[in-house]
C-alpha cells in the first residue's frame, strides 16, 4: 500500500511539473508575439514620421494637389491612432484587423501620392524627395520581415496550443488561438508602394 501511494505521489508531480512547463511555455510564445509586435510597431512609428517629410517636399512641387496631400496625411493620423490602439493590445484582433484596414487606407493614400508625382519631373530629381523614398523603401521591407516574423510567433503559439496534451492546458487557462496580421486578398493591395523619383 505504501509502494502505491508513492506511485500515484509521483505520478501526481510529473502531471503538474508537466502542467507547469506547458503554462509557462504557452506564456513565453506570447510574450513573444507581444515583443514580435513591438519590431512592427518600432518599423510603423518610423514610416510615420517619414511621412509628413515626404509630404512637406512634395507640398513644394505640388502646390495645386493638396487634396491628394491631405489625404495622405489624414490617413497616417489615422493608421497612427489604430497603431497606438494596437501597441496598447498586441494579442488584440480586433485592434490588428483596425491597424491593417488603416494601414491599407494608408498605402492607398500614398500610392496615389506617388503616381501624381510621376507628372512632377522636378520633385523627382529633388535630392530630399529621393533620399526620403529610399527610407521609405527601406521601412516597408523591415515591416514586411517584422510582419512574416510576428506571424512565425502567432503560428507557434497557436500549435503549441492546440497540440494535445498542451491543448488542455491551454483550456484550462483560455489561451485563445491568436490572428496572423492578414496577408491581403485583393492583388493591388499585394503590390509594394512606388517610392520610385
């Protein structure tokens, strides 16, 4: 009797041993998607700050197109606002779903910023305006890398928590499966902006 009452004892520590290490890795892959987040929000914050740059040197040149101007910045108010909600809730999918649709308004805004600009032969030889869409570029590609590594964590994460037995766990505690950052459905929207000048 004595035997078997160690046994179960023993049994008993390796479940929750087991359990334990199943919540605490459960914890890190979201801490992770948290930080994965936090590259993306670094690489927005940036872009956003090169936009009203970008505008003020295409203002000089484009004096008659405020409208397209206007546009573009209200839209990176806007994206700004959606990504400050976001920041304050990474695991969020409804604020990610808000930051994506203003981001897209977004890239529309200045997708067309850029294609009125084609008709401005002296803003694209401006020195400012190239160095600025070279930055531009460079931002855009570090998006995309921390978007495709965000991802990779929220893929992770949502294996590891509906893999049986960690799926108990996972229950248990309501770790909820997370949304990846959505890869657009619409071709255009799959094109990379035009920083060409």
């Amino acid at each position: 009797m004595n035997a078997t009452l160690w046994i179960v004892l023993a049994l008993a520590l390796a479940v929750f041993f087991w359990a334990v290490g199943a919540y605490n890795r459960l914890v890190r892959l979201k801490n992770a998607i948290a930080n994965a987040f936090g590259q993306i929000d670094v690489q927005l914050k940036r872009r956003y700050d090169l936009i009203p740059n970008l505008v003020e040197v295409a203002r000089q040149y484009m004096a008659h197109e405020a409208q397209t101007l206007e546009a573009v910045i209200a839209a990176r108010n806007q994206a700004r606002s959606a990504e400050q909600v976001a920041a304050g809730s990474p695991l969020n999918a409804g604020a990610l779903g808000a930051l994506a649709g203003a981001e897209q308004l977004l890239g529309g805004a200045l997708g067309r910023l850029f294609a009125v600009a084609e008709a401005y032969p002296d803003l694209k030889a401006d020195q400012t305006m190239r160095e600025l869409s070279e930055e531009l570029t460079s931002t855009e590609n570090r998006i995309g890398f921390a978007r495709q590594a965000y991802n990779d964590h929220v893929l992770e994460f949502n294996d590891a928590a509906a893999q049986f037995p960690t799926l108990i766990i996972a229950r248990l505690f309501s770790f909820q499966p997370l949304t990846m950052l959505a890869s657009t459905t619409v071709e255009a929207e799959r094109q990379p902006v035009q920083v060409r000048f």
